[in-house]
C-alpha cells in the first residue's frame, strides 16, 4: 500500500535543521539581537527534540501499516536506516575531524583523537559524556537515533494498539516529558540517549493517532494553536530552559500530529522548503564542518587584506555567509552523495 506523502512535515525538519543551526552559528553576535529575536534564537536547541518527535512520527506512519501485516522485516528496516544515514554521517566525521585537529594542532593517531573517532564512528558516543562532543559535536544526536533505530522493531507492536489506548500512551509519554524532563540539554543528562526516549515514543503514538481518522478533522486548527504557543514561549523567555524545552516538545508533538493532518497546503509544503527538507540531514549533520571550514578560510581572507578587518566572524555578515555555505553544502551532500549512496547501499542490502 502506497502512503500519501505529508509534504508539511518536510518543510518542518528544514525549520528544525535550521533553527539548531542559527543557534550554534550566532553565539557570538546573539547579544546585539533585539530580545525577542535573541530569546529565540538562543532557545534554537529545541528544534532537536522536535526532531525525535518527527522521527518517530515519521517511521511509525511508514512502517506500522506492515507491521500488522506481517511484513515488518527488521534486517530490511536496519539496512535502509543505514543506508540512509551512514555515508553522510562518515563524511561529516572525517570533514570534522580533520578540522577539529587542524585547528587544534591534535595528532589523529593521538590517543584521545583516536579513542574519540572510534566511538562517533560506531555512533555510540552519547553514552560516553566525557567525548561526546568529539570529531563532529553535533553527531551525538544520531547516537540517539541509533538507538531508537535499534528499538523500534521491539516497539512496532504500538501500531496494534486501538485509538483510545493510543491516546492514553501519548498522555503517558507528554507527563514523562514534562515530569523527567527529556530534553534537558544543559546538564549531564543531555549525554544519555535513553532519556529521550519519550519523545520519540510520543512521535509513535500520535501516528497511532493519526490513523483514526477523526483525529484529522481539527489538523489545520491544532497546528496553528500549538505553533504560535511553542513560538510565544520562546520568545519570551520567561521560564527555565529544561522547563521551557520540555513544554515545547510536548506541544511540538501536537505541532506535527495538526500539521501530518491538514498541512498539506500550508507554506511549509511549498517546494522550496521541500528540497531544502529533504537535505535538512546534511544541512544538520555537517553544520559543524561547514562551519569550522567557512571560519577559517573567512579569517584568512580578512588576514590577507581580501575582506573588510570589520566582517570578522562575530559579525552579522560573516553570520549570512556561514548559513549559505551550510545550506549550499547541504544541497550538494544530498544530491552528490546521500541519494547515490542511498540507492547503492539499498541495491547491495537487498541483494
């Protein structure tokens, strides 16, 4: 069975992408927003649970339907998840690895540059706080995907269950959220990928949900409810960041249940923030060489006289040209190496 395309919630992984992006790349210009703009942009870590949240959305929509059918394959479901991640995840590791000791001055045959290489590429370095910020800082995150990935077989059986115990779960998983506080991103927690566990269970169920075709009639409404909330708190800022993020995942899976229903003629599903979706993995996962890269080469033209001693890299210039260069390199991953590599592992797996 052929399932309909949910265009919106393509559009919203690049917002996601993009807001983790605006908030690594203005750190040090952040200050000088207005303090609207500033509280925003300096909440932009929270586009990382609504990434777990999506994921889970996205693989149970896609696979609980064979699930019930029996034709669930787990060999299937791991080689495509590989398939999908892993050439652009390795060529972030070795991109950013490079950089981290070129800017460094660390040997890659050092003991801790080694170590630390091992670990981001066996996608396990989340559970290992003390490196987790290792060769690419933003990888830690797919060390959690990895694990949710590994789980998911054990919880396809959700797909079984009826709409009112799937309601009830997704309940169950928002108090977690709110009471054990998943996404605190600023303590030691943010090392341990089990903790993010409910979000990506609450992504699951709400596509439970999304199967009960009542719950569609109200998509467009709930979505535009729970946006411009997450979006008020957020720029506000009047609670604690672990407090703040937690109540925005929550309302972040209302966000994505609205937009799967009644989102496909929103501004989200246009087509350029299509394909800027579809590579929004790239655009994440290789933010952190993009940028490591851009600076350097960005100082050296300022220390040969080639750019104004002005636009140095704390500036809202340099700001605009590390994002282009981001999404640009994003675009030419997706269509150069992830979609090629992508086809090519698949052939081979299923072969």
């Amino acid at each position: 069975m052929r399932l309909a395309p949910l265009p919106a919630l393509t559009g919203l992984r690049f917002l996601a992408a993009f807001a983790v992006l605006v908030f690594h790349y203005s750190a040090p210009m952040r200050d000088r927003f207005p303090a609207p703009l500033r509280m925003l942009v300096g909440h932009g870590a929270v586009g990382v649970p609504l990434f777990f949240v999506l994921s889970g959305f996205v693989l149970a929509y896609n696979y609980f339907p064979r699930a019930r059918a029996g034709r669930f394959a787990r060999r299937a479901f791991w080689g495509a998840r590989f398939a999908r991640i892993y050439p652009v995840y390795l060529a972030a590791l070795l991109l950013g690895g490079a950089g981290v000791m070129l800017r460094d001055h660390i040997s890659p045959l050092s003991h801790i540059s080694l170590a630390t290489g091992v670990l981001d590429a066996a996608m396990v370095q989340g559970f290992f706080p003390v490196r987790f910020n290792g060769w690419n800082a933003a990888a830690w995150t797919l060390s959690v995907e990895a694990l949710f990935y590994l789980l998911f077989p054990l919880l396809a059986g959700l797909g079984r269950l009826r709409w009112r115990d799937a309601a009830a779960g997704c309940g169950l998983a928002a108090v977690c959220i709110l009471l054990f506080n998943p996404p605190q991103m600023l303590s030691g927690a943010w090392y341990d990928p089990f903790r993010y566990l409910p979000l990506f269970l609450l992504g699951m169920l709400l596509a439970r949900l999304y199967e009960w075709r009542p719950a569609l009639r109200y998509g467009r409404m709930l979505a535009a409810a729970s946006g411009l909330a997450a979006l008020g708190l957020l720029c506000g800022g009047a609670w604690p960041t672990e407090r703040l993020y937690s109540v925005c995942s929550v309302l972040f899976g209302a966000l994505v249940l609205g937009l799967a229903a009644g989102g496909g003629r929103t501004w989200l599903a246009r087509r350029p923030l299509l394909v800027l979706g579809e590579a929004s993995y790239g655009l994440y996962i290789l933010q952190m060489p993009a940028w490591l890269y851009t600076g350097h080469f960005w100082t050296e033209a300022i220390r040969r006289g080639w750019l104004p001693a002005a636009w140095n890299t704390g500036t809202v210039v340099f700001l605009a040209v590390n994002l282009a260069c981001a999404i640009a390199l994003s675009l030419l991953s997706y269509y150069c190496l992830e979609r090629p590599a992508r086809a090519y592992l698949r052939r081979k797996l299923a072969a």
